[in-house]
C-alpha cells in the first residue's frame, strides 16, 4: 500500500512471487525512487506472507510514478496490456479441466477441444479460422475426464484422442470422424485415478505410445500397434503425486524421454526419466520445484538449441525454468512470480523479439499472466495481466489468419465458468476491439 506524508491512500500493490522479504523490499525500494521526481515524501508499506520471515516492511522514498503535480492517477492493473485483448466466449460442458488445438476435422482450421469433468463430456468447437468458432459439439464420454492427448492412432488422417477418465479408473480411446466428432473406441483399466497423459514413439517403430501418470504413485506405459489399440507395457511405482507428464528427447540420442512433477508435500520435484528406446525408462532423477508443481512442458528458454523446463507451482505462485546442459540434465532452477493460484503455462514468442516468453492461467486470482522472456531463462517482472472468466484452468495456444497477417492467439478453459476464452494478439490488422475484461 502507498500513501502520501498525509496518510491518503496513492496505490496499492500486490507482490505474491517472492519468497525472499529482501528481494521484495528492493523491488518496491528501487521503483519509489527512480521512476519518478516529486519533492513529497511518500510511504510504501509491503505486506509479505508469513512465510517471508517479515509481516511489512516501511520504504521512505521521495518520488513515485503515481505522483502528478495536481495530485495522484489511479490506474487499473489490467489496463497497461497491449499486446492481447479479450475477443470472445464460448460455452462448453461443466468443470472443463484440458484445452487443446489441433485441426480436428481436416478442413485447414484449428478447432478446439476440452474435457469437462463436471459433465463428464468432451466438447469440440470448429474454427473458422479467423478466430472465432462454432457451437461446441458435446460428447458423452467416461466419467471424470481429466485430461487428453490427440494424435493419429489408426491409418485415417483424423486425430484421434486418448482421454484420462479420473473417476473411472480407465483410459478411453476416441478415433477422430470427418464431422469433427469422435466415436467410441477401447477403454483401458488402470489402477485408481489416471492424473495427466502425454503421447510420444517411445519405442522407434514410428506408432504412437501413451504414457500416463496415476494418483497412486505410479506411471503406466502403453504401447500403441497402428490399428488404434494399445498394449499394456511397462509400470513404474515412484514419486510423491504425479500431477503432469512431458515426453521429448533431452540428449540428442533419438530416444524419448519422460518428466514428471510430483505435486505431494513430501517430494515438490520434476523427475526426469531418461529413456531407452524400447518403451522403457532409467531411474529417475529429481530437481527441486516450488510447492506443488501442477504442470510440465518443454521449451528454449536461452536460444540455446537445447530443451528446457518450465514447471508451474501451484501453492507457491510461481513457476519454475531450468536450463538443459543438453545431456538429459539440468541446471539448478530459478523461481519465477506468476498471480494467485497458478495452474497451467505454455511458452512461445508472443512479441515477435525472437525470445521464449510465458503465459500462464492463473485459477485464483482469474487472469492470465504473461512474462517476456529475456533469453536467460529468467522473464521481465511484472507480467502483463489480462482478466479471464472464473477459474482458468488451462490454456492453449492457435494461429489466427487473415489477409494481412498471422498472429498467434490464446485461449482459456475456465473451470469455474463452463466456458473457453479467446485472446486475440494486437498485431492483428483486422483486430480493432479495445482491450478489456470479459463480461
């Protein structure tokens, strides 16, 4: 909170990233005093969580951005974005918990599909490619699914998806129609609550494979045959509750390999399994996170050539980079801010300077945070904010066409909303809507 010599109140600020009271301290210290001059003495009180070691801390300053010489602005956190805007809304089934894109029906479009746990559906949205997007098509499909992975497990050229069904107790195989819809394929028992899924060739013969992550303290290979069914392959008992699984190849040697954060209190790591080749893994090997990670995905954060970390915790606020060496190992991880609750990020090039930046969901304070990248593997503070419906829960990334251009655009599963959001880039020439927060 920021007051004047008056005891009025200027501003307020909210800083959850940091678990180091003096990192937060010389963060507020150091914009009171350099942004900019005025002769007033003003006051900045930061409020730290008690896990900070310090309940405030009182910074003196003699200059503030907020200062005008008629008095003080009030500006409203979420309007400083200029790079996205909300463009529009969709309704899809209860609780949707996973977005994806991919081009369901073939038609050169990407559409959308999520799973909603509170229905126990899925729901396919058709693009037009401009981005906007038909009605969902609803699908009853397995009890509580959580998540999916789409690819191509028979010989037809439509995607097929694989769903985790958490109240099930079973993974359910969907093959991709013309239409856009899925019809019903085999569904595969597993042992309690199937978590997160992810699909890769782990074993070189150019067919698809499941890896899936299981409430138990356990992880279940599959074997894909090329006909759409699978096989049951190799378990593996370890870790602290498998929240989310990531297949690439970390060394270079053409075999896939596995992530996997362990979102329990006793564990809080990403354990990377290196693999070998024929559908099976090494022991692991863990690296610290943040307090229950939630989320694992891949990328360059460093132009490095080499795969990277990016793991989202979600009781910490923060998210997680660890700089590959290359060899399938990893430096130590540097902690990242992010808003209340962070619960799923992807990384991409969101303003065209050729760096990684991130963009995450975040499920308490119901915004979408996005952080420039600056090629280190560490991000500019503070992001930039844009409001999102109740309870955003995944996010997911398309390309928007027009005549002009091609820009990239984001889109939100809100859990709390049974909607998905979309994000249009400001790049856009045909994008004329001003920047504000969903309705």
């Amino acid at each position: 909170m920021l007051k004047n010599s008056g005891g009025g109140v200027l501003a307020s600020l909210t800083y959850s990233m940091y678990r180091n009271a003096r990192l937060a301290f010389s963060l507020v210290a150091s914009l009171l005093n350099r942004l900019v001059e005025h002769s007033e003495k003003v006051f900045a009180l930061v409020n730290l969580p008690h896990s900070a070691g310090a309940r405030s801390l009182l910074v003196t300053a003699t200059s503030l951005l907020l200062l005008m010489a008629n008095g003080c602005t009030k500006q409203d956190p979420y309007s400083p974005p200029d790079l996205f805007y909300y463009f529009a809304s969709y309704k899809v089934g209860k609780n949707p918990t996973t977005i994806t894109t991919t081009d369901v029906n073939q038609d050169g479009y990407t559409d959308l599909v999520t799973t909603n746990m509170g229905s126990n559906t899925l729901s396919i949205l058709l693009g037009n490619g401009d981005g906007t997007f038909g009605d969902q098509i609803e699908l009853n499909v397995c009890k509580e699914p959580r998540s999916l992975a789409l690819g191509l497990f028979n010989s037809d050229p439509f995607p097929d998806v694989v769903l985790a069904c958490s109240g099930a107790d079973e993974v359910a195989v969907l093959f991709g129609r013309a239409d856009g819809k899925f019809q019903e394929g085999t569904r595969y028992p597993v042992h309690r609550t199937p978590i997160a899924i992810a699909i890769d060739d782990l074993n070189g013969d150019q067919v698809l494979d499941l890896v899936v992550a299981l409430r138990n303290d356990k992880i279940k290979v599959f074997l894909g045959t090329g006909t759409g069914e699978f096989t049951h392959g190799a378990q593996y008992e370890y870790g602290d509750t498998p929240t989310s699984v990531a297949l690439a190849d970390l060394d270079g040697d053409g075999k896939i390999d596995l992530a996997v954060t362990n979102g329990g209190p006793m564990l809080n790591a990403v354990s990377i399994w290196m693999g070998n080749g024929n559908g099976t893994f090494r022991p692991p090997t863990d690296y610290k996170t943040g307090k229950r990670p939630l989320g694992v995905s891949f990328a360059d954060f460093n132009h490095d050539r080499i795969r990277d970390l990016l793991v989202i915790n979600g009781v910490q606020d923060s998210f997680t980079t660890f700089l590959g060496v290359g060899n399938g190992t990893f430096k130590p991880g540097h902690d990242s801010g992010a808003d209340a609750g962070p619960n799923f990020g992807l990384a991409r090039d969101f303003n065209g300077d050729r760096r990684t930046d991130v963009a995450i969901v975040n499920l308490q304070s119901s915004d979408l945070s996005i952080l420039f990248g600056r090629d280190d593997g560490t991000f500019e503070y503070p992001p930039r904010n844009y409001r999102t419906k109740p309870g955003p829960f995944a996010l997911a990334s398309f390309r928007v066409t027009t005549k002009e251009d091609e820009e990239p655009g984001l889109v939100t599963a809100d859990n709390g909303n049974g909607s998905v959001s979309i994000f249009l880039h400001r790049g856009l020439k045909a994008a004329s809507a001003p920047v504000a927060p969903p309705p």
